[in-house]
C-alpha cells in the first residue's frame, strides 16, 4: 500500500519496516493530518522508519501526526533526513529513537499566529498561543529530561541546533556520522529569525556541475595574475561542492 501526497509519502512493505518521508511544509497544500492519520491506521508492520525533512508548518497538524504515530502499535524509528524545523521538531518527538543523519538539523521556537481584530481578539490569541506553548513545550521536556519551563525559555529564543547538539538537548537519541543527510529541499527560511550562516548555506541548491565548470572558463580568461586565478577556482569549487 502506498500513499503518497504532496508533503509526506507511506510505503507499507510486506517484509520489513513500512516507510514514512515527511518532506515539505507540514498540512500546506489542503492535506489534512486526518487524511495521514487513515493512512496510517493501514499500515500493519512491526516497525515504521520515519524520514524527515520539513521547515515545519500548522502546528495542529503536527500535534494530530505526532499522536497518531505515538497510539500505533509499530517500533518508530525517526530520522531527520535535512531539517526537523519548528512543527516538525514535535512529530520527530513521536519516534521511539531519534536520529540526526549527518549534517541534519533541528529547531524549536514559539508558535505564531497572524491575527486581526482589536484589543480583545489579540488578548484571546495570546491566550491561544500561550497554551499551544505549553503543549509543545511539555512534549518536549517527556522526551528530553529538560522541564517544561526551560523549553518555553529556548522557543522564545528559536534555537537551532546541530546533531551534536540536537543529542545534548534531549530532542534526539543519536547523531549518526554513518548515515548521510540529504541536501536541505530550498525552503523558505526567511520568516525564522535567527537561522545560523550554516543553516542557509546547506539550504542553498549547489550550482550543476556545468555552470562551475562555465564560471571556471570565465576565471581563466580574466586578465588578472594566475595565482588569482587558482584562488579564485579553488573558492568556487569549495563552495559548490566539487573536489579539487
């Protein structure tokens, strides 16, 4: 069985672990966390890998995905494949083991809402914000050890964390340097306020081969001194991914 929409993917096996990719904004797109959820309920194997990759997206979502993968019955192993950002932090937290591939990376903060209305309205959407902080805060601290009130210090904050890192904290099990994150998806990250130059560097597609070997052949054909002209192919090839 295979149920495939345009922000997660289940594929159920007849041997092994079923596998679940959660790839892209989480509930955009019209995909209801219900429709994941029936998905879900048919998947009938002893274990489930969960991959990830998501800058996150609705919370209320992410909170139904999150508790519909905590009631079913399967061994969840979940892996951050590029980035577990925001709402997606949360549905990592379902998984049995949590593992940050290599080079992944995680981040909590508070939640948002974009709200109009007058003083009253805004007072109501505090109140609903300050709750749904609550929520998330208290699942993170049954996973990390960490109270409830120290995860509401580091969401105001928006933390990003390395693998490393994502372990210290108690939001994953392992960083495993054997298993090779993919290339964060180019996702818009310009609403987070604090994304390290790390962060946006691996965000950031790497040019086809056929346009660095372009720019070299314009580098060679500067008038400028040769040993400028290594330097400068040297950056470039550093920066594009490509070995000397």
């Amino acid at each position: 069985m295979d149920n495939k929409q345009s922000w997660y993917e289940i594929k159920a096996a007849a041997r092994g672990p079923a596998t679940i990719r959660i790839y892209g904004e989480i509930g955009s797109h019209g995909v209801s966390s219900e429709m994941f959820a029936q998905a879900l309920d048919n998947i009938k194997n002893e274990s489930i890998e969960l991959y990830i990759n998501s800058p996150g997206g609705s919370i209320d979502h992410a909170k139904a995905i999150y508790n519909s993968l905590l009631r079913h019955p399967a061994y969840v192993k979940g892996t951050v494949d590029g980035m577990a950002a925001s709402s997606a932090s949360l549905v990592l937290q379902a998984a049995d083991k949590r593992v940050m591939a290599q080079g992944a990376t995680l981040m909590v903060h508070a939640p948002w809402l974009f709200v109009q209305g007058n003083k009253a309205t805004l007072e109501k959407a505090i109140a609903y914000l300050d709750t749904e902080a609550a929520a998330i805060a208290d699942i993170y601290a049954s996973r990390s050890g960490k109270s409830a009130e120290h995860w509401l210090s580091v969401m105001n904050e928006e933390v990003w964390y390395s693998g490393e890192e994502a372990v210290a904290s108690g939001l994953a099990d392992e960083a495993a340097d054997n298993v090779q994150a993919r290339s964060f998806a180019a996702f818009n990250l310009s609403n987070f306020c604090n994304v390290p130059d790390w962060v946006v560097k691996a965000a950031t597609p790497a040019p086809p081969r056929a346009a660095v070997v372009t720019a070299e052949e314009q580098i060679l054909r500067m008038k400028i001194p040769a040993a400028s002209k290594r330097r400068a192919i040297a950056y470039l090839r550093a920066h594009a991914g490509v070995a000397a």
